[in-house]
C-alpha cells in the first residue's frame, strides 16, 4: 500500500499504468467517480498487487480461487472490473492478494429493498457479511405483509452472506403507521400473533437475523414493550 500525491498532467489512467494496476481498483480504493477530476496535492491511495494470476484457458474463478486457497468472493473483492456472469479472458491479470497488512476484521451490513437491480445485488453481496432487506410490515388484523425476497435470498446463499429479516410498522401503502405501532406496543395477544408469524417466515425461508424498525410512534403510548 502506497500513497501517490497528484502531480500536473496525472490522470487515472497514468496513474493504473505507472503503478500497473486496475483503473477501477484505483477508483473504488478512493470513493472516485467517472467524473471525478484530480487536483495537484491531491493524495490517493494505491493498493499494489502482492500475488496476480494470468488467465490461461480453461481457467474460470473458481478454479484460481481453489488453486490458490482463497474463496471466491475474496476474488470478485480484489478484482473489480469482472462483473456478473464473470467471464475472464486468457492474457487477463487477476488479483489473489495485495500487499497490504490486516489490521483486524469487521462485519458489514447492508440495507436494500426488495426490487434492487440484480447487477447492483450481485456488485455489493462479496462485500456484505449480511444484507438486510426492507422491509415487512403488518396489518391491523395481525397478518404480515410479504415482500418480495426470493431472489434476494437465493443470491446471499450464493455469497456466503447472511439474510436479515427487517420488520416494521409499514403498511400495505409501504408508509409507516401510527396506529400500527400502538397496537403492537398495547395489544399484548396482537403481539404474540406478529412475532409467531415471524418467527415461521424466519424458519421457512432460512433469514440468520431479525432487524425491528418501529417508527413515528406517537406520544401518550403510557408503557412500550416488545416480548420476543
């Protein structure tokens, strides 16, 4: 890892080509946009390669992750520019690690709604420990109201990340009720129901977590609780 302060006449492409690297690496590494200009002084990160393969034939992601003893997502991570379906082409220079020291590890989370762009999904899950999908919501007579998720949740199994349930006071408009959270705070039995049916769509659809949001709850609620 190495810091590079911008020079006049420096662009990103001079820059990936001085430092022999990808241009969008270069460009993820320092939250830049195709439209983004660089300024003289300017300092920038560049993550050198410690260990890259050159595609030969026959060669798939797989099977250089499996050579190499890394998974899968952890090459999608180090190389950006392959996009689903992944294809790589002899001659290609793929990443396996950068020479750079871990300094610990984190877990990541993500918010999307259940209608997100498969190519944006796809883009995001390697980086995501697990994704949280907005959101169910609940009626007056106490039934849940089902969202879309299917896809969502085949695509985290495919990457290894973990899908959180999100709960909310929204209705079958998809805006937060009032009147919604007053009886899941006041109505005791109105509660059991809710969180029995939760439970069941957690169990049958494989969710690891369970993200409550309960918004715009109104003054003169006298005591809140939640029993789970």
């Amino acid at each position: 890892m190495e810091f590079y302060i911008i020079q006049p006449g420096d662009t990103l492409t001079s820059i990936a080509w001085e430092f022999d690297m990808n241009i969008e690496r270069l460009r993820a590494d320092n939250g830049l946009t195709y439209d983004s200009e660089l300024a003289v002084g300017q300092c920038i990160l560049i993550m050198i390669p410690l260990v890259t393969h050159n595609v030969e034939p026959g060669d798939s992601l797989s099977s250089i992750a499996l050579s190499y003893g890394i998974s899968f997502e952890q090459i999608l991570r180090n190389n950006l520019f392959i996009e689903y379906p992944y294809r790589i082409h002899q001659g290609e220079r793929v990443v396996i690690s950068y020479n750079t020291n871990k300094l610990k590890q984190i877990e990541t989370n993500g918010y999307t709604y259940p209608h997100i762009n498969d190519d944006d999904l796809r883009r995001t899950l390697p980086f995501l420990t697990y994704i949280s999908i907005f959101s169910y919501g609940f009626t007056i007579s106490g039934s849940l109201i089902p969202i879309n998720d299917e896809t969502i949740m085949e695509r985290a199994v495919q990457y290894d990340t973990a899908p959180v349930m999100v709960f909310s006071n929204i209705d079958a408009e998809q805006r937060f009720n009032s009147d919604l959270a007053r009886e899941l705070f006041s109505n005791m039995a109105f509660q059991d129901g809710i969180i029995q049916s939760i439970e069941d769509i957690m169990k049958q659809k494989g969710y690891h977590a369970l993200d409550i949001d309960i918004e715009y709850v109104r003054p003169g609620i006298e005591k809140v609780s939640l029993h789970l």
